[in-house]
C-alpha cells in the first residue's frame, strides 16, 4: 500500500477540493426556514414584551387610583327625638384614608330599614395614610332592633386628580360608640 493511500486529505471531497464545492438549492433552503423562525420568535418577543410592559404600567395606575376607605363610629354630639318612634343622632364617624392618594369626602349616605345616614359637613380633605372626624346624622328607628350588619354607606370623593368617584364603606353600628346613646335615646321616647 503506497504511503499516499493512508492520508486522509482533508481539503478534498471525493477528488474535489474543499473550496471548488458549491452549496446547492436544497441546502439553501433548509437554512431559510431557521432564519424566518429565529426573526418570528424575536418580533414574538418584542411584541409581548411590549404588552407586558403595558400592563405593568396599567397595572401601577391602577394601583394608585386605588381608593380605600374605612369608616368607624367615633362621637356623639347629641340625641332627640326626630318624630314619634325615631330618634336623631348628631356624631362623628373616623374616616381613615388607607388608600395611596389624597382624596376630598364630598357627601355621604347610608340606609337601611332601622337606619338612615347623611353628611352634614363641608368637604374635607383626607391626605394618605391619615384619618379626620366628620359630621354626619343618623335617624334611627327604635321599632325595629338595631341589626348585626354593618350600614353600608356610600361616600362621594374627589381624588387628586379632580375626578368625583363613588366608594363604599360599612359603618358598624352595633357596639360602636354610637350604640349606648342609640339606646337611651329610645329607651327616654318609651
């Protein structure tokens, strides 16, 4: 066996050479697929990238529009008798701004069969984080015994951004600070 016959020459493919080869249209066309995909997967990113961006954004907005507001029984100025059967509460309730942002009570109400709720004050400022008295008057109905739910009551603001919104917030009145003088002023009426 000649000594030319155990080389592997490396620059040739069956007697051509490496670089006289040409690449032919079927191997072209596998390689365009993989590019088409590797550009759709990368416009597939932007895109959701984007989306996810968007709703990241969307998602702090809301989060800063978010309004929460807790409402507590707090004192009373006084009691009367409002027309036969009923009674007249003047008080104050806590409102506590647990929200993100400032926000302005404009009015507030509440109903339901053994009570009624209106805001009697001026608008008021709560900033964040922060609790102010209000003045509000409650009429309660002495025939019927004060229920176990809480008053839903129904409070128009304003936030920061000059937009009037409406919030809900219960009031609790059984047990509350209010509850004793609700009492005595319908025990006197009897």
């Amino acid at each position: 066996m000649p000594a030319e016959d155990g080389v592997i020459d490396l620059d040739k493919h069956d007697g051509v050479p490496a670089g006289a080869a040409s690449v032919s249209p079927s191997r072209r066309a596998a390689g365009h697929p993989t590019t088409l995909r590797l550009a759709a997967a990368f416009v597939v990113g932007v895109v959701l990238g984007g989306v996810g961006v968007n709703e990241l954004r969307d998602s702090r907005e809301h989060r800063e529009q978010r309004i929460s507001l807790v409402a507590i029984p707090a004192t009373t100025s006084g009691t009367g008798a409002n027309s036969p059967g009923r009674v007249r509460l003047d008080g104050q309730l806590a409102l506590i701004n647990a929200g993100p942002a400032p926000i302005t009570i404009l009015a507030a109400t509440g109903q339901r069969p053994d009570a009624r709720l209106r805001y009697t004050g001026q608008p008021r400022p709560i900033p964040p984080g922060s609790t102010a008295l209000v003045d509000v008057e409650v009429r309660f109905d002495c025939s019927i015994p004060i229920e176990q739910e809480p008053l839903p009551v129904r409070f128009s603001i304003k936030t920061n951004d000059n937009q009037d919104r409406e919030v809900n917030a219960p009031v609790t009145l059984l047990f509350s600070v209010w509850y004793r003088d609700l009492l005595q002023a319908c025990d006197g009426l009897g």
